[in-house]
C-alpha cells in the first residue's frame, strides 16, 4: 500500500505544480514570467511521470523526463531569442503590447488601474566601518598569538 | 469504477444534500474537503496576484497554506514517519516556491524563485529515487536554463519595476485562471481516490506493470520493484537509454542541434527597431 500512496501524494503534487503555472501563464504580463511558468508546468508533469513509473516498475516514465528535458532545453533556446526579437520591436516585455494580433471583433484591452508603485527606501546591508586602524597596542606586538 | 468523475462528484453532493446537517457531512467528506481545499487555496493564490490587493499578501499566503494542509489531511500516510516529515518538507517547499513565482511582481525574484522549485523537484525526484533526474534538473534547469533566463531579463528588462509587473490581466480572467486551476486538482484528487478503489479491490497482477519491461528484460524478468530502484541505477537508465529509446536520442540530439541553429538565426536578424507597437 506504500507504493500506491507514494503515487498519491506525488500525482498530488505534480496536479498543485501544473496548476500553478497554468494560472501564472494565464495571469501574468511579463513574456519571460509567463515562459517560467510555462517550464513549471513541465515541471509538475515530470513529477507525475516519474512517479507512475515508479509504481509501475517501469522505465518509460524517467525516460520521458529526460526528453522533456531536452526538450525545455531547446525550447528555452528559441523562446529566449524570439523574446529578445518581440522586445526589441515593442519596446517593453508587456504581452499587451503585441494585441494588435488578436482577432477582428474584440475589443482592445485597456488597463484600468495601475496601483502605484510603492516607493519603499532601499535598504542597504550594513557593514562594518573598514580602513580604520586598531589601537596600538605594544604588548601584542611583542607576544603574537600567531606567527 | 469508471463513470466521469464529475458525476462522482455529483453524487456525493447529492447524497448528503436533503440531509440534517448534510452540509457538515459533505465538507467533511474527502470530496467536499478537496473542493474545500482547492477554492481556499484559489483565493489564497488569486489575493497574492499582483494587482493591489487591500488586505495584503500574507492574508493570500495564510489561505493557500490552509487549502495545502486540507488537501495534504486527504493524503494517505507513506508509513514510516522520517519519509512523511522528508516527503512534506521537500514537497511544500517547493509549492511554497511555485506560489511564490506565479505570485512575485520582480521577475528576477521570479526567476530564482523557480530556481528554488527546481531545486524542490530535484529532491522529489531523488526521494523517488530517480537520482539520475534528480542531478539533471539541476544541472541542466537550475544551472543552465534559470541562468540563461536571468541574463535575458538583465538584458531586457528596464530599469526600476515596470508597470505590467504590478498588475496582472484584468480580475475576472484571474479568477478564471485560478478556478481552471481548481477544477484540475480536484479532478486530479478524485482520480487519486479512484485508483485507490481499485487498488484495493483486487491487487495488479504483476505482469501487468512489468509486461513493457519483460519485454526487454527476456524470460527473467525481474521482481516488483527491483527494475527502477535497483542499486545499479545509471548502467540501467543508460541501457534503457540506448537500446530501447536510441533513435528518440538521436532525433532529441538533432534538434538540441536545429534549436541552436534557429536561435542563432533568430537572434541575429538586423533589429527594425521600434515599429510603433506600444499600447500606452
């Protein structure tokens, strides 16, 4: 029963990981956001695919993954290149930009309300003051702890 | 067994419907508890969106953990406590990094929050016992892809937060998105319980999960449970690799090979420059 609830709880997480990245594809404006979720989209399949090939014995399921990686390799590869390409015609990342695709009838998207940017002050790590000098102590120049 | 699942689901709300209490009795029900969980967490990763929401973004985070415990409370037990802790702590790990992708308005932080899931399903992968998967995903997705995307944002990406990171599409397709997402884990759950039926109606013969493997293997074919997990794990995943699947390698080879080709072509047409294509 062990190995049945393995599967379970991996179909589980795989189910939560596809659905994660298909709202963020839907949901997001970036290009390179939405590629992201696109690539934990098949992220969450390859969860599932490992784990009925585990419950099944059989290798196709890690097989699977390994094209899968292949094939996000190459994907990456030309999505990077056709992202740079849309954003050197269009100026910003905004998938908005190019509506001018869609179809004859639809209305064209405006955005209504932008909420402001908080303006929050930057914060700064804080370091030790450096380039002052110790106090000059004699006794340590005479007895070092180390040579 | 094999009516549609919906229907299933249906029926278990119907059950419980003209009943005293009956409400009661269906949330507490696995079914009423994975829709439960699933709108819960739908509204908890809808709130983190961004978009100005007003009761900030740790309320949307409370509600999504809450709708992961309800699921994981559906979850059967793996059996020894150390692979349940193991299981949890890698496994809500790496959807509390997924939510955080989907969810942060900096895409840089987007790209290493996938980094950190990556990391997460690597982890997956290597509890599975897949260690082969489990070194690739990060050699190959952390170390390479996630990095390639982080030069292109650094590339690309103008100064300062850009205005179409702190929104996204307008609310309704937002919740429509989140209900699409809803309605696959549901399903998923109640596919999970389904194959629990019928796993405990009658056991699987073994030669039903083993019949593609002792195809290969010849007349010795090997126990349950000794092909994927057997201590010789990469002679085998190679074998596999290069015997059953040879020719997917080398068709997988030749187009990492035209992927690279393509790129190189695509990137290295003369820039037209901006064309007037702004909508604001």
């Amino acid at each position: 029963m062990s190995e049945l609830a393995l599967l379970q709880n991996y179909l589980l997480i795989g189910a939560l990981l596809f659905g994660l990245g298909l709202t963020g594809f839907l949901v997001r404006r970036n290009l390179i956001v939405m590629f992201l979720c696109a690539e934990m989209m098949l992220q969450g399949i390859s969860v599932s695919l490992v784990a009925w090939g585990r419950y099944h014995d059989d290798w196709g399921g890690q097989m699977l993954v390994v094209f899968i990686l292949a094939v996000a390799a190459c994907e990456a590869g030309i999505a990077l290149a056709l992202i740079l390409m849309l954003r050197q015609r269009s100026g910003s990342l905004d998938i908005v930009a190019w509506q001018q695709l869609r179809e004859e009838g639809q209305a064209r998207y405006v955005d209504r309300e932008v909420p402001e940017e908080r303006e929050e002050p930057p914060q700064w790590p804080r370091l030790t003051p450096a380039g002052i000098e110790p106090p000059w102590d004699p006794d340590e120049a005479l007895h070092r702890s180390h040579v | 067994m094999n009516q549609p699942l919906l229907l299933l689901w249906a029926e278990e709300a119907s059950r419980w419907a003209g009943r005293a209490g009956g409400a009661w009795h269906f949330l507490v029900s696995p079914g009423g508890r994975a829709t439960a969980a699933a709108l819960v967490g739908a509204a908890g990763i809808w709130w983190m969106l961004p978009g100005g929401r007003r009761l900030g973004r740790w309320f949307g985070c409370g509600l999504a953990a809450a709708g992961l415990v309800i699921l994981a409370s559906l979850l059967p037990g793996l059996g020894s406590p150390l692979a349940q802790t193991g299981f949890w702590l890698v496994a809500g790990l790496t959807l509390a990094a997924a939510a955080a992708t989907v969810c942060t308005k900096n895409p840089v932080y987007c790209a290493i929050w996938l980094a950190v899931t990556l990391l997460g399903t690597a982890g997956l992968f290597l509890l599975q016992g897949a260690q082969f998967l489990g070194v690739a995903t990060v050699v190959v997705y952390a170390g390479a892809i996630v990095v390639t995307f982080l030069f292109i944002l650094m590339l690309a990406q103008p100064a300062g937060h850009a205005y179409y990171d702190r929104i996204s599409w307008g609310r309704v397709p937002a919740a429509l998105a989140a209900l699409t997402a809803l309605a696959l884990v549901v399903t998923t759950v109640h596919a999970v319980a389904l194959l629990g039926g019928a796993a405990a109606a009658g056991p699987r013969t073994p030669a039903e999960g083993l019949d593609a493997g002792a195809r290969i293997a010849g007349p010795t074919a090997l126990a349950r449970g000794e092909d994927v997990l057997h201590p010789d794990h990469m002679a085998r995943l190679g074998g596999q690799l290069f015997s059953r699947h040879l020719i997917a390698v080398e068709v997988a080879g030749t187009m990492l090979l035209v992927a690279l080709v393509g790129a190189i072509s695509i990137a290295s047409q003369p820039s037209r420059g901006r064309e007037g294509m702004g909508t604001r």
